[in-house]
C-alpha cells in the first residue's frame, strides 16, 4: 500500500512537471487492434441424430485478420480450446458420438465463441443436436420415425417410450405395452399405421399413456395411407387403440386431444379401465366398425366424437358403470341396420349432454339411435337423438323403467326427425303415458313428447340441429343441471352435447365427415 508520505510527493511532481507524465503516458496504447469478432452456422443450428452417430459442423469465421482461437461449449460448460489463424474464415468441428442411454428427444447443447487477439469473445452461437433413437422411414412423400421396437412389438415392464413434437412416427405393425410400461406422446405427434402390415398394426396399452394433444395440435393415429393419395385411406387400414386395467381403482394415464382416423372395428377400446384414468377430447373418424367400445371399469369420458363409424358410434357393455359427458354421435350416410350408441349387458353407465344424429330420416332404412337391451340400468339426461328413419331410442330385454329414481332413465332429452318409432317397444315408457284422446297423462322423465295422435308422437326439434350438424342456433335450455350428478360433471343445464355456435369444443380438432377441419 501506498504511503501517505510517497501520495504527497507523486501530487507534487505532477504539479511541477505535468509534461513529463502526459508524455509517459502518451507512449501506450491500449486500443483494440481489431473489430469484435462474429461466428456463424453455415446451414441449420439444429440436428436430429441417433446414439452412435457424429455431425459435423461448419462454422463461419469473421476475425478482422487478428482471430486467435474457437471455443467449444457444451451442455453450458467449457469443453476444449481450437487455435485459428489470424485470417480464417471458416472452421468444421465434429461432435462426440452420441451417447447410449439418452430419451428421443433429449438434447445435447454445443456452443461456439471466436476469440480473437485483442481477447475480445463473440457472442456465443448456438447448435442443438435432438436425440432420435428410430431410424427413418418414406412413405409417400414423407419421411417418418420408425417406431421398429421392443421384441415384436412388445414393450416390456419398466420401459417408458415418448413420442416427441415436431416428430411424425411410422407405426409399422402391432404394439403391445405390458403392464408397467408407459407410452408418452407430446402434442402435434402423428403416428402413421401401416396400412399394409402383414398383421394389422394398433397399439394395447396394459400400461400407462400420456397423450398429450391441445385444441391447435391434436395427436393424430391414422392410416399410412393418407400419404400416397393414389391409394387412399380407408376405414379399417388398421386395427385399435386400446387402453386394458385392472378395474375401477386402475389408472391408465391420461388421454387428451386424440383424433383416431380410418381405424378397424372398435377402434378406441376401453376394457376394465379406472376412474383415475382421464379421458377427454377424443375423436374416432370413420372406422370399419363400431368407433368406441367401453366394457366393464367406471372410466369417465367427457368431450367426445364418433363421426362416420361404420358399425355405429358407441358400444358400452358388460358391467362398465363409468360417467360421461359432452358426447357426440355423427352419421353422414347410412352404413348398415346398427344401433348407433348401444348399451348391454349389465352396464350402468350415467350420461349427459349427448347427441345422436343419423344420415336423415328419409332414408327409408332401420337404424337405432339409442338401444338399451339385457340387463343394461343406463341413467340418461339432456339428450338430443334426431335424424334417424327409425327406432329413435329402443328399450328391451330386461331394461327396467319406472321413475326418475329407477334403474333406467332417459330424461330431459328430444327426439326429433325420426318419422318412425321416436320411442320403441319399453322405451315408449320414457314418452310417458297418454289419455285417451293421445293428450298426455303424465310425463315423468320430462321429454319433449306433447301428444300421441294416431299412433304417432307429436316432438318439438331444435332449431340448427340436422344432419351432420350438432351446434343448435341457440342454447337450448333445461330444468336439469348434471351437477347434481357428482363432482365429475360440469354445469351444463341445456340438451346435447354443444351449447351453441360461441361454445363449440369441438373448433380446431375435430374433422368434418367431408375430412375439413372444424
């Protein structure tokens, strides 16, 4: 440290000769001799790789004739040190092998700085290399992630498997995930099933998965045939999406924002799955038979479509006693003599807000809206079935129904255009009973029906409610609030399963019979 004594002498010789030290100091110059460096990619910052491989990557060098050295980051630390001559302008760097170990989609970080002989650094520029652990594929004009795994399409217990966005995936034959295993798929994903497989491709899920869509990027399953527009998709080019528990405590994951397209019979298939699963914003888009197959568990399901099912929409059986809301049934053109949403067996399911539309009334064929038939106890409320040339809803076997508190109900709900049986064999109960000049007697499940002349109900439709279309002009309200349901349902005290043209959940994600987006 400085002393006081030697402080005062230094302010005195500055005082007396102040040239002497201007012209000391004057002698150094400690300017930058050169501008401040700048590094760049040539080409693209990004690279998908698979464990094993190397990049190499060329770099853009501008050092003002005075560049001294490139360092290489990576993962945000410091890596190694490349001297560089004064004047280069470009330098090629090859990576590490990938690592075995890493996820699809993990993510190695390098970054690159040009120093130069002033030690002034660049900006630090980015590259990216995104783990990819499936080879490619083309179909069509498409080049996709073949998703070749496990032993035969088996995914074995303890193995998790996620499908990243931005990544399209070539499923080529059946996959099969084991209980303890999980499938993670992000939003936007495209899993293309090969339509040609020797056995037809679908993924079973006795595990978990996490399908993770939104209304703007839905996962989309769907025929590798959508690629080679010579050879169009069609209904039946694979086989099933199907989750398997163990009962009403099972949790298989949670599947939101899935369109399921030119799938096979029963292509999204529920069996024995839990209520912890969560189930929301589904589609199955014309499939070769039956859209939605639900037997035994409680699942609960909201926001869901069946559009142009070949077999019928809905199919819920055996002992299934799940919940559902927001449920939506459309029919284009007439495929067969089907019931379009049948419940059987012992089921008891509770639903509400539901429309069933069919191909038009004047077809001239038999169909059913709704069927309940064996011991099935469903309990139905704010429903809208219409457009079907008969059977709107048809009850048999052994479906009891007495009241609003009996085993089977359907209340608070229309039929409409359905010129032929609206309400067949027990279901004429639900239409309450009639005086006899057909005025009504009583109507204890509060339904739409004013009259019975001739033989024939007298129904009041909803205007905007047609064919293919399910969003009514205006809400259409109703005495009965499914909240009182249980926690599972949302308030929603108007019939069908949209509330008009500013509420329709359905904008985005959902296909149009035509194949247009909503």
């Amino acid at each position: 440290m400085m002393t006081q004594m030697k402080k005062q002498s230094l302010a005195i010789a500055l005082f007396l000769f102040p040239a002497i030290f201007i012209g000391i100091s004057s002698c150094r110059d400690d300017s930058p001799k050169f501008a401040t460096p700048e590094i760049a990619v040539t080409g693209s910052d990004s690279i998908d790789l698979s464990p094993g491989e190397t990049v190499k990557i060329s770099l853009a060098l501008k050092g003002d004739g005075g560049a001294k050295s490139v360092v290489v980051m990576k993962n945000g630390g410091f890596l190694r040190e490349y001297p560089v001559h004064a004047t280069a302008t470009e330098f090629v760097y090859t990576t590490e092998a990938v690592p075995g170990g890493l996820s699809e989609g993990d993510e190695i970080r390098y970054g690159f700085i040009l120093t130069n002989n002033d030690n002034v650094d660049s900006p630090e520029i980015p590259f990216v290399i995104k783990v990819a652990l499936y080879g490619k594929v083309s179909v069509g004009d498409a080049e996709l992630y073949n998703l070749n795994i496990g032993t035969d399409g088996i995914v074995s217990a303890g193995t998790e498997i996620t499908l990243i966005k931005n990544r399209n995936y070539f499923v080529p034959g059946p996959l099969t995930f084991e209980p303890g295993s999980v499938l993670k798929i992000e939003e936007g994903v495209w899993l293309y099933m090969n339509a040609g497989a020797q056995f037809p491709a679908g993924i079973e899920i006795g595990g978990e998965a996490y399908i993770q869509g939104t209304a703007v990027d839905p996962v989309v399953m769907t025929s590798s045939r959508v690629l080679t527009p010579d050879n169009p998709a069609e209904p039946g080019d694979w086989s099933v999406f199907r989750l398997t528990g163990t009962g009403e405590s099972s949790n298989n994951g949670k599947v939101s924002y899935l369109r399921i397209e030119y799938g096979g019979d029963r292509a999204f298939r529920l069996s024995d799955v839990g209520e912890a699963t969560e189930i929301d914003h589904v589609q199955v888009y014309k499939s070769e038979g039956e859209g939605f197959m639900i037997t035994d568990g409680n699942a609960g399901l909201k926001y869901i479509v069946a559009t142009d099912c070949k077999g019928g929409s809905y199919r819920l059986g055996d002992k299934y006693a799940g919940k559902m809301q927001f449920v939506v049934s459309v029919n284009s053109e007439y495929f067969a003599e089907n019931d379009d949403f049948a419940i059987r067996e012992d089921a008891a399911p509770v639903i509400s807000n539901v429309t069933l539309l069919g191909a038009g009334s004047g077809l001239g064929k038999n169909t059913h809206g709704m069927r309940m038939r064996a011991n099935a106890a469903p309990k139905v409320y704010n429903a809208v079935i219409a457009e079907f040339p008969r059977r709107g809803l048809r009850a048999a076997d052994n479906v009891e129904i007495t009241d609003l508190d009996g085993r089977a109900v359907f209340a608070y709900s229309y039929i409409f255009n359905v010129p032929r049986d609206p309400f067949r064999d027990l279901a004429k109960a639900f239409a309450g009973t009639f005086n006899a000049d057909g005025t009504i007697a009583t109507n204890p499940f509060h339904n739409n029906v004013t009259n019975l002349t001739g033989g024939n109900y007298t129904l009041k439709s909803i205007p905007g409610i047609g064919i293919a279309d399910f969003v009514p002009d205006a809400e259409q309200a109703s005495e009965f609030n499914p909240t009182s349901l249980g926690s599972f349902f949302a308030a929603a005290p108007f019939v069908g399963a949209v509330k008009n043209s500013n509420e329709d959940w359905t904008k985005g994600w959902v296909k149009n019979p035509d194949g247009s987006i909503r």
